[in-house]
C-alpha cells in the first residue's frame, strides 16, 4: 500500500480522506508536547490564558527528542505513549487542534473529541526513534524551555512515516484489527 502525501497544517478537506489503517507520509510543521507540557497547557486554557502557541489546525506529536549528536537536528524521536496525554487531549481539540500522533489506543473521551472536532490521531511506529528524527529536518524549542526534553518543540518535517489510527469519523484501526482477529480465531 502506498504512502498518501499530507501537507500540514491539516485542512478539514484533508482530514476528510484519511481513513483508519491508511499509511501518510506528514510534510510541514507539527509541534511537539509530552505529559509536562500537556499539564502546562491545560493550566493555561482552563485560566482563560493564552497559550505560548497557537495549536488552532496544528498536529502535536507526543515526542521528547533525545539530544542531537553533531550533524543531526535531533537525537532519536520516538513517540511517546498516548494515554498519558488523554486527560488534557479533548481540551486542546476542543481549541482547535487538528491531529495528533502518538502510539497506543485512546479513550473514548479522545475518540469522541476527535470526532466532534473533525481531528485525526495518528500513530508513528514505537522502536523506530532513529529512523523518524531522520524525517526532522529541522527543530526549534518554542516554549517551556525549562521541561528539557518535554519543552515544546516546533519540528519541521518530511515524510514523517505515520499511520492514521483512528479517522475524523470515529473509526479505530486498534479496535476494528482486534474484531478481525477475534473472527479469526473463532473460524
């Protein structure tokens, strides 16, 4: 199956077409924010306070790169477990945030945001960290500076490798491939 080409920030005719299972490669801008940072931006959006960056149509990988080593922008970028950020993700979809990538299944509370806010998870594959930073053509620390690692990153990237997980329409690849195998099994 071939990669489908996405330029970010994401258009909701974008998200449109991107359907559970389908492989992307993502080109652009995405921003970068683990557990601290989730915790910091809530504080923000539940003060009524601005956040330090405008997520409205952005992706937000759930990543904290590893050092560069001399020659490269970043050290290894593997993504970070996605339940982690569940607490705080509707939030920030509600704000305007479009996609998210991460790796492992969500809550239903997630799913429902993503749906009602016509949003995209998408997973990156966990144990490839050197194989994606390689897709991370450049990097820059945008905010909380102070979190190290978890600060907020702005990445650009091309062909970011990535797998759309669960669609604007509440579809759920972890949950229709475990119905497959339990089909399977039964046979």
């Amino acid at each position: 199956m071939n990669a489908k080409n996405i330029t970010l920030p994401l258009t909701d005719e974008v998200i449109s077409t991107l359907h559970a299972g389908d492989l992307v490669h993502l080109n652009g801008v995405l921003y970068t924010a683990r557990d601290a940072a989730h915790a910091r931006l809530f504080e923000a959006l539940n003060r009524k306070e601005p956040l330090p960056v405008d997520f409205k149509g952005h992706t937000v990988y759930y990543v904290g790169p590893t050092p560069a080593q001399p020659g490269q922008v970043v050290g290894s970028a593997g993504p970070t477990s996605s339940y982690r950020m569940d607490p705080f993700t509707p939030a920030l979809l509600d704000y305007g945030l479009k996609g998210i990538i991460g790796k492992g299944d969500r809550s239903s509370a997630v799913i429902e945001a993503l749906v009602r806010n016509h949003a995209v998870y998408f997973t990156a594959i966990g144990g490839l960290g050197a194989l994606i930073s390689e897709s991370i053509i450049a990097s820059d620390v945008i905010a909380y500076a102070d979190l190290g690692t978890e600060a907020i990153h702005r990445f650009t990237v091309n062909d970011f490798p990535a797998i759309v997980t669960i669609d604007c329409f509440g579809n759920n690849l972890y949950t229709s491939q475990q119905a497959l195998y339990r089909k399977d099994s039964h046979d």
